[in-house]
C-alpha cells in the first residue's frame, strides 16, 4: 500500500498498485487500486470493505523497524 504513496512523492509523478485480494470474511474477489494521495477506488462499486491504515507511532514503536509495527 505505501508503493504508490512513497514512490509517487519521490518521483514526483501519479502513480497507483492495484491490489486484487479476496474478503476475509466471505471469500468474494476484491480489487483495489490505489494511487499517491492514498485514494482508492474499488474494482466493484457494490463492494462495501472496511479499509484501514493501522495507528503506529513511528517513531516510538519499540520495533526494530516500520514492517514489525504492521
């Protein structure tokens, strides 16, 4: 999720991933894409997903890097 964001501020330029994943609770396909300003935008509109960015402090997480606090 943080490629689009990252390397869309480095370069200077839109970028976006498409994610194709599947729900955890049901099985049903889902697609996401994703762009720089971390909009998304669903692949099917009834879809209704809960979509979150967990709440890590960066810079106090006690973690020897940023992929242990996720």
């Amino acid at each position: 999720m943080a490629t689009p964001f990252v390397q869309g501020r480095l370069r200077q330029a839109p970028l976006s991933v498409r994610v194709d994943t599947s729900c955890a609770h049901c099985d049903a396909p889902l697609t996401l894409t994703i762009d720089q300003d971390l909009n998304y935008e669903l692949g099917d509109p009834e879809s209704d997903p809960i979509i979150f960015v967990p709440q890590v402090d960066l810079f106090d997480s006690g973690r020897p890097n940023i992929i242990d606090s996720f």
